[in-house]
C-alpha cells in the first residue's frame, strides 16, 4: 500500500535476495504434497515462471492465477534474509519463543482453497498450504488474558484478529499457494490466511506474532478508519 493512497489490501511476504529460480522449481513437485525444498524463494521477476507451474484446479475447484493479485502493500515487496530470519511469539503468553523458519514448516501442515477479497473490489480464489497459527501460539502458552492475536510485520504493517476466531477456525500461516513457494509479493515465507476476512487482515512479511488483551486493538489501516472486524459480506 502507498501511504499517499489508502489501499486496502495486505499481504506478509517475505523473499531472499540472490536465490535462484532453480532452487524453487527444483523442489515444486515436492512441495504440492508437504513443506518446501530448503525454504527457497525466488525473486520478483520470476512469477511468471512459478505460474507456469503452478497448481490450477484442486477438488474441482478452479483456482485463480498467483499472478492475479494486485501490489498495494505499504512499502512495496519486502525481500529478508532467510538465514536471519526469526517469528517470535510475545505477549499474554506463558513464555516468549522464537522460531526459525525451519521450525515452523515442521510443524503439521494443512492445504484448503480460500477465497481472498480486498477491499478494492477484487478477488482470488487460492489452494494455500500453510500451519496453524495455533500451533505456533501453543509452543508459547496462552496467558489467561489473552483475546487477540496482532501480527507485526517486516516492513511496519500491524493488524489484528480475535483468538478465539484464528483458534477456532483453524487460521493458516501459509507458504504455499496454488502448489508453489511464495513469491516476495504473495507471502515468502508466511503469509496469514484471513478466510472470511477482508484483504487487510491477510499479514504479509510477519515477523512477530503478539497475543494482546485489548479487543479493540487497531492496526496500520483499522487505525485510518476502516472497519476493525473486517467481515466479508
């Protein structure tokens, strides 16, 4: 998103500078059917060539295109060392963690189509594959009064979702959609999958996951007046 105009929707994404397009590729048809080949990403440049592979139906279901999504991110794609890369898990909880990205894709996975809408008026339908963010929150140990989950991301962006809804709706991290890696723009290395919530709960580039005790937290844009449940009608 451009701070000069207010658009909506938001993605976490993450990418390492200097990874080739092979080391993705390479390891593709291992990663439609459980975590990613050495946590590889790819640059910008190369969605083109991950849409070429990509997974175009699931279930019946017609998917949409990795390509068809629109930058609105407020800072523009965020590329972040793999190797330095770190969630942490802070808040209400019984004690504070850090996760490596190979920590986090050893985690039990889950794939499932979601729809996501922006606010903007478009939307995509997308197979993610991702862990459940409840499986992270649990290695840390939830604080008796704990209600909210706030994602923290790499470049500044903050929103928030309800406990007991990313709890009990199973909420994804991804690092998959449509059977490839995430590209910088799309999500690398996580992504949150806010199904049933407008674009701008979908955290792009998180870097630390809080639990908060204030319902009524408000993130980068809920602070500039958009709706704080975000509810898709």
């Amino acid at each position: 998103m451009n701070a000069r105009v207010p658009r909506i929707l938001r993605f976490v994404a993450v990418a390492v500078a200097g990874v080739g397009v092979a080391g993705l590729l390479g390891g593709c048809s291992a990663a439609r059917s459980g975590a990613p080949a050495n946590g590889a990403s790819v640059d910008a440049t190369t969605i083109a060539q991950l849409a070429a592979v990509q997974v175009r139906e699931y279930k019946g279901k017609k998917l949409s295109s990795i390509e068809d999504f629109r930058e609105n991110s407020i800072k523009g794609p965020q590329y972040v060392d793999l190797s330095k890369y770190t969630l942490t898990v802070t808040g209400e909880v019984a004690t504070e963690t850090t996760l490596s990205y190979a920590d986090i894709v050893a985690l039990p996975n889950a794939q499932k189509v979601v729809t996501l809408n922006c606010v903007e008026g478009w939307s995509v339908d997308i197979l993610w594959r991702g862990v459940r963010l409840k499986d992270i929150i649990n290695q840390a140990g939830i604080g008796p009064d704990a209600n909210t989950v706030i994602f923290h991301c790499y470049d500044g962006y903050t929103t928030s979702l309800p406990l007991s809804y990313v709890l009990d709706r199973n909420i994804l991290l991804a690092y998959q959609m449509n059977g490839v890696n995430l590209p910088a723009e799309r999500g690398f290395p996580f992504q949150v999958v806010a199904e049933s919530k407008l674009g701008y709960k979908w955290a792009k580039w998180v870097t630390e996951i809080e639990l908060g005790s204030d319902p009524a937290y408000r993130g980068y844009w809920e602070q500039r007046g958009y709706d704080n449940t975000a509810n898709v009608r």
